[in-house]
C-alpha cells in the first residue's frame, strides 16, 4: 500500500504558489527576452523569434483560445511538425487552463480518431500541410467544435473539408496582449500523450503542471544546460512532450532551435543546423542520429562539436554510433532512458568522476552502453516475477518499476490497466533488465521481446547493437519466432551500408557475433534488407516483423 505523508513542524515556505507550467515561458521572457528562437521552414529559410516575440504570441493564444469558446479543462489538440506555432501551443493552451493534447501524425486514422475521441477534445490546430489528416478523421470526431489553420496564408487561399476552421495567425492578429493567467491547482492536467507501447488501444498519460515543472527541472540539471546553449528539438514535439525538451530549454534560457517539417527521406540534411545555428545540446533516438552521422561522414571538412551533449532515448544507440560521433565531430552521445508514462526522463548515463579513473577506455565506452543511473527524484527498482528486488549486481534480471513525481499513477479512463501499476505505487514498465553497484541500468530488452529459445533466454537488445559493431552493418533489428523444437529462434533484420550491399553475408553476421555469442544463440536467419520497419517514434516495430516473418521456421 501507498504510503501515507505525515505532517512534520509547519514550514514558512509559500507552498500554496502553484507550479503553473506558463510560469515558465513568462519568467524566461523576463529573464532572457532576447534570446532566440529559430524556426526553419521546409524551403530551409528561417524565422527568427526572441523569446519577448514569443511570449507576446502566447499571451494572444491564450486570448484568442478564449475568445473561441475554450475553457478550462477544455483538452485542445495540436497536429503539427515541431516548429514555433507548436512551441507557442506549448504554453498558451496550458496556460489559459485548458490541457494541451498532443496528437501523433504518424498514428493510424482509426487509432487518431479513438485518441481524439477518448479525450473528448473541443478544439484541434492543425498545420496547413496535414489537413488531409485531420479531414481524415473528422467525420467521425463529433466533440471537435472547431479547426485551427496554422498557415501564413488567408483562409481564402485554403482548400479543406473542415468546418469550422479558423486561421491561427488572424486570431493571433485579432487577440490581445494583455492577459490575466489563471492561477490553475498545480496537480490540474498541463497535457497529454497517448500512448501506443502497450497492447489494445493507446491509453492516456495526464500530466500534471506540477509534473511538467519538476521534469523539466530535472532535465536541465542533469543535461547541464544553460542560457549558453543552443538546443535543437529534433525529438517529435507530439512524442512524450518532446521528451520535456521545450520546458526545459525555456527554464534556463536556451537559444532553442526548430527544424520544422523535415524530409523523412532527406533526414541527413538535419545535420546542418549543428554548425549553422551552434547547437550545443540536443536529443533523439538513434533513427535520427544514423542518418545524421551519415551525413556528416560525407563531408569533406567535419564539423567540430567539441562539448556538444545529445541525449539518445528511444532504443540503444549502438558503441559504433557513439563512437563514431566523438572520433568525427567531438560531440557525446549521451545514453538516457525513458517512456511516454515518465515524461519521460528516468536515468542518464554519464560516467561518474571516480570512474574515470578506475575504468580503461575500453571500459568507459562498454558502460556508456548502458541507460544510466535514475535521476534525483525518482524510485526505480528491478524485480523478478515474484516482485522481490533483485541483487544489484548488474547480472540478475529483472522488471523495471518506476515511481516519482513526473510519474504517471494510472491511465485516463482506461478500465482494465490497473494491473500495470502496484498497490505502493510503481508503474510496471514492461522493460526486462538488470542494475549494477553504481546503480547503472541495463535494459536487455522489452519482457514481451526476450527471445526463450531452449528454455534460455537471448536479449535481442544486445545482440542488434554487436551486429551494429560490424563494419558493413548500417542498422539491424533482432526478434525471436516461434520454432517447432525450440520454441523461439532469432531472426536478424540487417541494413548494410551502401558500399557492403552486395558482398556482406549472412555467415559474415554470424562469425562476428560468434566473439560474443554461444553458438546456440546465433539466428539461423540473418536477412538483409533496405529498411527496418519502425513504430509511430522511430523504435524497430518487433511486431510487424514478428508478423512479416512468423512462419519462416515453423515452414523450415
């Protein structure tokens, strides 16, 4: 059972002053009013804000949101690249005291429509290019009162289905600067995230103002940022609350950089900005750090990022990938852990001072493989399937429970989900690891995605990161299929580098990972392939391939 708080001695503190999240965004325009915000459009030229302009534009969000017809409570939804409109939703819509419901673009209309629907949302913004989108679901969405174009254009020039649409720049015009914030309950909903990691349909993580203002607290602190960084928010702005990035660049007064509608098929050309706009800190899941490296590999002259810090969540960045970035460009990766549920900043992994100098190298960079130590503030433990934590010995497996202030402690009107939570408190990730001495965690896979072949257990996690190693390897997934005698065997997905395409072999994958496997753990199916399939945030949908491949043994 939870625990119940005592009332210790009466403090002097003025405990009744709300964690409001605007709160933020209206100190850092005061503190910092000429500090730049950077927007790149599409055509890659770029609109430059101070965060004074910014602040401004929210104060008018908020007016205008108002004078629509919102209130609060109202859960308003955002479908948008992660550009400055997006970022002014951030704190305007939370900031009026409605709750800012962040919709992911990638989602399937059925399951963006059951996200819009469940939330019971009053308003959407949507950007000009994703009308097709929003008209996809709209019919079908019938507490949706209104459409927000966001556009430079007039809304005569607009071609769309919607009804009633409203131009985001014209209310934005129309609105006054001058607002009074609402002093919202701390514990009020700032916003919201569906998440798409857990069976069934998405299921709603809440978050509250407090929640949002501790986290994004945390993330300044331990990402060491300050207003003599520039920080790049290449983390979709839909996924996790951009991973808390937005906040907690404002707190500290970041020169905050936007890439906005990015090509997926061009995503090496992210990479520029790194010189161009001095970005010193940013963060990203491996899927977007490759290309990026690949990029940056073709270049004659290397860009030097010496100092910069890129926090890489998602899935394991691979030792070559980390490697690579500091041998070619100075920068550090810097291995961080997370989910939808957490906010989702968990553990970072940097190597601590007395490390340093008790590890080679060679062992400073296999512990950077590792998702790192929790953060202050946060009770993380490792249990085994009877819920006793297990030694911290960095061997004994585990499940990985999670509880704390930027937590969630239930899913939004999701009947049946109890079960993922324990009476005193702790979200059951789901996350299969181990934790050593120092308190560094290691994630050997997701529990559903440990490969049992034989009655022993094969970490998939591990094993894509060592293919990753080989040189002709750009990027590899490994999942386990259901086989007549063994009950799962490893199938490995690989992606060679252009130049290897046709002379890499499956028996080349096999004899590098036999350094590091048992011969009884190497997949009898090693199949090359142009792209791994991926989910909504860039993660290798093991499900899909599960699906893609299921009877190649069970046929064999």
């Amino acid at each position: 059972m939870k625990a119940k708080p005592i009332l210790g001695f009466p403090a002097t503190s003025q405990d009744d002053y709300q964690l409001n999240v605007i709160n933020i965004m209206r100190q850092a325009a005061k503190s910092f009013g000429r500090q730049e915000i950077v927007s790149i459009n599409l055509d890659g030229t770029r609109k430059r804000f101070t965060y004074r302009e910014t602040y401004a534009r929210t104060r008018r969000l908020g007016n205008a949101l108002t004078g629509i017809g919102a209130e609060v409570g109202d859960r308003i939804g955002v479908l948008d690249w992660n550009d400055n409109r997006h970022l002014e939703a951030y704190f305007g819509i939370p900031g009026m005291g409605a709750v800012l419901l962040l919709l992911n673009l990638r989602l399937s209309p059925v399951d963006l429509g059951y996200v819009i629907n469940h939330a019971q949302t009053k308003y959407i913004m949507v950007d000009e290019t994703l009308l097709p989108i929003a008209e996809g679901v709209a019919a079908n969405c019938p507490s949706v009162k209104g459409w927000i174009v966001l556009t430079d254009k007039d809304l005569s020039e607009i071609n769309t289905k919607l009804s009633p649409v409203y131009s985001y720049e014209k209310l934005l015009e129309e609105a006054s600067e001058e607002i009074t914030w609402p002093v919202l309950d701390e514990k009020s909903a700032y916003g919201a995230c569906y998440t798409t990691g857990t069976t069934g349909r998405p299921k709603g993580v809440y978050y509250s103002h407090r929640n949002v203002f501790l986290h994004a607290m945390t993330i300044a602190a331990n990402a060491e940022m300050s207003n003599s960084d520039c920080y790049y928010q290449l983390v979709p702005m839909f996924h996790a609350l951009g991973w808390g990035m937005p906040q907690a660049s404002i707190l500290v007064g970041c020169k905050y950089v936007l890439p906005g509608m990015y090509n997926v098929a061009d995503l090496g050309s992210l990479a520029e900005p790194l010189v161009s706009e001095g970005v010193t800190v940013s963060a990203g899941a491996p899927a977007l750090f490759m290309p990026m490296l690949e990029y940056i590999r073709n270049l004659e002259v290397k860009p030097d990022l010496t100092g910069a810090r890129f926090l890489s969540g998602a899935s394991e960045p691979s030792l070559a990938l980390m490697r690579d970035y500091y041998k070619l460009t100075g920068a550090e990766i810097v291995h961080a852990y997370g989910a939808t549920e957490t906010t989702p900043l968990v553990t970072i992994n940097k190597i601590k001072p007395w490390l340093k100098k008790e590890l080679s190298e060679e062992e400073q960079w296999d512990l950077k493989r590792k998702q790192g130590y929790p953060v202050v503030g946060l009770d993380v433990k490792v249990v085994d399937h009877e819920g006793k934590e297990v030694a911290p010995d960095g061997k004994s497996p585990g499940e990985i429970l999670i509880r704390g202030p930027w937590i969630t402690g239930s899913y939004h009107n999701a009947p049946g989900s109890e079960e993922q939570f324990t009476e005193d408190g702790y979200w059951k990730s789901g996350d299969a690891g181990t934790m050593d001495a120092e308190g560094y965690m290691k994630i050997t896979d997701r529990v559903k995605d440990l490969i049992k072949s034989g009655g022993e257990w094969i970490s998939s996690v591990d094993m894509e990161n060592e293919i990753m190693a080989h040189p002709a390897v750009l990027e590899a997934a490994v999942t386990g299929l259901a086989h007549p005698k063994w009950e799962e065997r490893p199938i490995a997905l690989v992606v060679p580098r252009p130049e290897f395409k046709d002379t890499v072999t499956a028996d080349d994958i096999r004899e590098h990972l036999a350094a590091k496997f048992a011969k009884w753990q190497l997949p009898e199916s090693v199949v090359f392939v142009d792209a791994v399939p991926k989910t909504s945030v860039g993660k290798f949908n093991k499900k899909v391939i599960r699906e893609d491949y299921k009877d190649l043994y069970i046929q064999s």
